[in-house]
C-alpha cells in the first residue's frame, strides 16, 4: 500500500496499514527552504507561478515523506480571479477591495473560466504530479462559500465578521447571491484541480465556526452540500474542514463529505461517537503543541493518534495550519512519531 | 420584584418575573456619552478615576434600565498591580510587560493587597451603589486565569496563544505556578469587590475556548474552581463566561459556578439539556445582531428568549462583549424586546 492508495482507502473508510498523514500549510514559512524560494517575490508571485508553487509543494514531501502533497495557492485566488483586487500584507494578511458590501457589488463581480483565468494552479498540479508519479497523493482545495465572502464582505480579516454578518441579517439575499456565486466558480475551479490530477479536494471553511449550527444550517449548509456533491462528482473525495466546528460535526456530515476534518478542540472519541460512523475523520492535534519540546512532541502526536484507533477512516493532522514561527526540530519529531519510519536525510538539515 | 431582586433569583434558579438582562460590555465605546466621559483621557486613566467609571458605570442604566449594572474596569488590573507594566494602545490593544516567559519572571510577579492597590475598584462600586440603591444589582469581574495569563505571557492579545500554550506543555510547573499566582490575587481582589458592594461576581475566560475540554479540566479547572469557590464564600453568587464554549459546558459547570455565561454559537436547547439542570444560564445573542436592522433585532431577540422559556435560572445577555460601532437604534432596540417595557427617553437620543 503506498501513501496514494493510503490515502485514497482512508478517505473511504477502508483498512489502512497505518493512518495516512498530512499537514495544512505543510509548504510554509516555518521551512528555510520555503523562505529561500520565497524570497525576495510577493506571496500571489509565488501562487502564479507554477514552477515555485511546485517547488514549495513538493519541499515538506522531501524532507519529511508525508502521504500527501497540499498544493501551494491560497484561498483567495477565486476573489481575485472574480475581479477583485487582492493583496497580501507582510505582517497584515490579505487585503481585498473594494470590499462588497450591496447587491451592486454582488453583481459586478465576473464569473472567471479556471482554466483561463487559474491555469497556473492546473500547471503546478501536473508538475508536482510529474514528480510524485502515483506514489503520493496530491490535495486540491478552495475556500468554503462562507469563509470566502466573509473576506470579500470584510475586505480583510475580522475577527468579529460584523459587515459579513449584517449582510447576512440585513439583506439576507443578497448574502444568499454572494454565496452563490463564489459557490458557482468555486465549481469549476475545483474541477480545473481533479482534471489537473488532485486525487482529494479539501473545502477549508477557516470561519464557519463562528456560525452557530442553527444559523450555518439555514444559511451556508446548502452552498457547500452542493459544493460537496460538485467535488465528488468529479470523482474525488471531499474533505471538509472547519475551525472551531465542535457544535457542526452533525451539519458538516450532512453535507455528504467523505471525510470531517476537526480541530483541536473537538473531543477525539466525542467526534468518533457523533458522525464517525458515517465519515472518515481528520486531525486535531493543536498546531501549538508543536511550540513545546520534542519529547512533548512525541507523547502528545501519539496520544491523539491512540485517541482515534477505533474510527474506521482517520487521517492525522494538525487541528488547524501549522503556524510560520514554528520551531523544525518539533516538526521532525512529530513526523517520525506519525509517519513511524526513519525520516529522509534532509528532515533535520 | 425589582431588577436585584429579580438577578439574584434568576443566579439562585428561582422563579423571575422576566428574565434580567445586562450585556457585556455596556459601559463602553457604542454610547456617545461614554465617548464623550473618555476623550482626552486614556482607558486606564478611566478605571483608575472611580468618579468617572462610576460615571459610565451608570451610563447604560440611565439610557435603557437594564437589571444589573457592570462595574467600569479591566481584567488586566490585576496584571498591572501584580508589577506588570500595562498599556491600552488606540486601534491595537493591550500592551503588557515584559512578557512573562519563565519561572524567574513568575517569581518576580508581586502579590498586591487589593485595597492598597486596587482601591479605586471598590471606590466605584460604592459611588455605583449610591447612586443605585438597591434597585439593580452591581456585577464586579475578574479575569479567569487562564485568560489573565495569557496576556501576561504573550504580552498582547494572540489569535494562537503559541508562547502561553509552550509554557503550559514544555515547562507545566512554572505554567501551574503563574495560574496560582494570578489566582491568589484574584481572590483578594473579588474579596474587595463583593466587601465593596457587588452582588455578583464573574469570571471572564475570553480565551479558555482555545483549549480542549480534557485540556481545561487537566491544567486549568483546579484553579478556576478554586476561584469560583472563593467568590462564593464572600456570599454572592459566581458566573462563569468562557467565550467559545461549546465544547466545555460540562467542565464549566462542574466549576461550581451558579451561572455559565456562554456565547452565541452555543445552541440553548443543547446548553439546557447538557447543565441547564444544575447551573443558570447567561446568554446568548450575536453581538454581530445588533449590525442588523432594528426589526431583525427584534426578532432575533425574542427568538433567543424562546429559546431559554425552560430554562430554570436565566439572565439574557449577549453571547460576547457589544461591540464599539453598534449602532444605538439597534440596541435600543434590543432593550425595548428584552426588558418588555418603554425605555427612558434618553434612549434614543
């Protein structure tokens, strides 16, 4: 069984020899050799240009081995694809404008082709497959409906999502139009991604869980049911992540996701008991504890491993990405506990 | 039954009139008067002049009548009596230091006598209670401490909280020290509250939501319990907010507390049926809500009424702190719903 097939069986809830592994923003500043590539070039530089995004997408596989590769891009490539102008901020994040905030603006924003207007991502999707051949699987991703309006709406990030959610009070069809249109190019943008070769797509709703299940029920649950669907007709599974989702587990396995990915804070056997009898899960451990020493490192990664030996479809992840300042020799030892074999060479350079 | 009369009942899961009602935060930046008391002056100048936060203490009782008026300060007092130096800067936040990141800056922290230190606190409340009477009960506040710790050792507000978080698994012994620290003198100084005059005491734990529940019961539950203990031998009940908190109803009520404070994202039917039958609950509104038009409020108000009419023991509020640019037409609003009865005049001005 090699890290495709291991994958790919987890994401059917199939027996696997061990659980595969991967780890969101796997290809990120937290590697030296990420930084050295990136530098000196702006972030929606390094997304364009396919043979970078490969590079880095493969930099995480060749030191550590992980199952799977996460394609370098960022979710908020749709936006700027649908007109809008979207920087990166050192030290700030994103920065979309000008920010929708009426029906007009809802109107005014494109519908974009994805293999015209996002055929740099199809590109580094084929490089690193070229790379990889089908020893290993390759993720494709976008945003979820909400999480991606609620940076068009805000312009930024929020922590509090006023504007996002006054629309959605105030002038609930015009937020209903909003995700429905991020919904409609998110379609064909995750189709550009399985044809380009991703084996997985992974819906990241980052936001969702400031939604109570009530309100995602009503507003967001048939925008990424049917985003959920469109993935899997593809003939891929679907991975749906949402921070902070311990009240959604229930909604989020309605959606008909092959796989749930959790963060830290939801209770492993709590989510086993929930929905584990109808998706594959995927996570949690806190992306902090990678800040403790590696002894700490190791006892925790094997705890939370042990916590989901009796769900029939687990994937190890962090509960959310891991984050820039992260220190290497954490990272290393993480993987050798969850990969469970001699790390390549490189892993501890 | 007047509006203490009727908070006091509702802490004790007795029979109300209506449910009391207060909102986090409504002695703040929303309201033109308080505006207009703060100009010129920095926020801690504000908490250290008992005149003038007795002054938008008053504030919002005197514009809407809400049940219970919340004293004017800060969770980072105790910080900043404890030795450290704190500073609220415009537009960024709390600004602490310096950051407290090993066991020799635990044991430099200094145990403050709160009356000495912090006597401006009881002086507020007193000049409150002057000027209410017995009509409406007066709630005084500390920072969980957890939350107050995590300030004290990222030394600013954090989205991850990577340094407290290392503390906590790389060097637990420190991490457990500086809790107890930060408990010790909390006792003290909600002692010198509820002898100064407040009815009620509430814990706030903003950021305890970032740990798992078998985290919080493990590394922050002895202390919190301890607290919640404390603060009910001085006579008055305690509530216990944690923003966040889907995941934690149990252990929060295991704590002791007579009330739980939770946030919007909770679902009331599901906090009823899991504690609703040992604690009261406080809660739970959007403050994002309150961006919506004046009916929408309405309706979303009385909706998360209906949804605590089984509840024994509840006090509406909202599910986090209003926010500085709500509008006023909305929150009057809200209190038109909530306290069922015409507002003074001054509400709409």
């Amino acid at each position: 069984m090699n890290s495709r097939q291991r994958f790919l069986a987890a994401c059917r809830r199939e027996e696997t020899d061990r659980p595969p592994a991967w780890m969101m923003r796997q290809a990120g500043r937290y590697l030296p050799e990420y930084r050295e590539v990136r530098s000196g070039s702006t972030f929606l530089g390094m997304v364009h240009d396919s043979d970078r995004a490969a590079e880095v997408t493969m930099q995480p596989i060749r030191r550590y081995g992980q199952d799977a590769a996460v394609i370098f891009c960022d979710i908020l490539v749709p936006p700027a694809a649908m007109g809008m102008d979207v920087e990166f901020i050192e030290g700030q994040g994103p920065v979309l404008g000008p920010p929708i905030r009426n029906r007009e603006a809802v109107d005014r924003l494109q519908d974009f082709d994805a293999n015209d207007a996002t055929g740099f991502l199809g590109d580094s999707i084929r490089k690193v497959r070229a790379e990889l051949g089908d020893e290993r699987a390759i993720i494709g991703f976008c945003g979820a409906p909400f999480t991606v309006a609620s940076y068009m709406v805000e312009g930024q990030s929020s922590r509090n999502f006023e504007n996002t959610k006054q629309m959605m009070l105030g002038d609930p069809e015009t937020f209903d139009r909003l995700l429905t249109r991020v919904t409609d190019n998110s379609v064909g943008y995750l189709k550009m991604q399985a044809d380009a070769g991703a084996d997985v797509l992974q819906i990241f709703d980052s936001w969702g869980g400031a939604l109570s299940a009530e309100v995602y029920r009503e507003r967001l649950f048939p925008h990424v049911q049917r985003l959920v669907a469109e993935a899997k007709g593809f003939g891929v599974p679907a991975i749906l992540y949402v921070n902070g989702c311990s009240h959604l587990l229930e909604v989020m396995a309605d959606t008909g996701a092959d796989v749930l990915g959790i963060d830290w804070r939801v209770n492993p056997a709590e989510a086993i008991a929930r929905v584990g009898d109808r998706v594959a899960l995927q996570g949690n451990l806190d992306p902090c504890t990678l800040f403790a020493p590696p002894d700490v490192v190791r006892r925790e990664a094997a705890k939370n491993l042990d916590a989901f030996t009796d769900q029939r479809g687990y994937i190890f992840n962090l509960g959310s990405g891991i984050l820039p300042k992260t220190p290497l020799e954490s990272v290393a030892a993480l993987w050798e506990t969850v990969l469970g074999s001699p790390l390549p060479e490189a892993a501890t350079a």
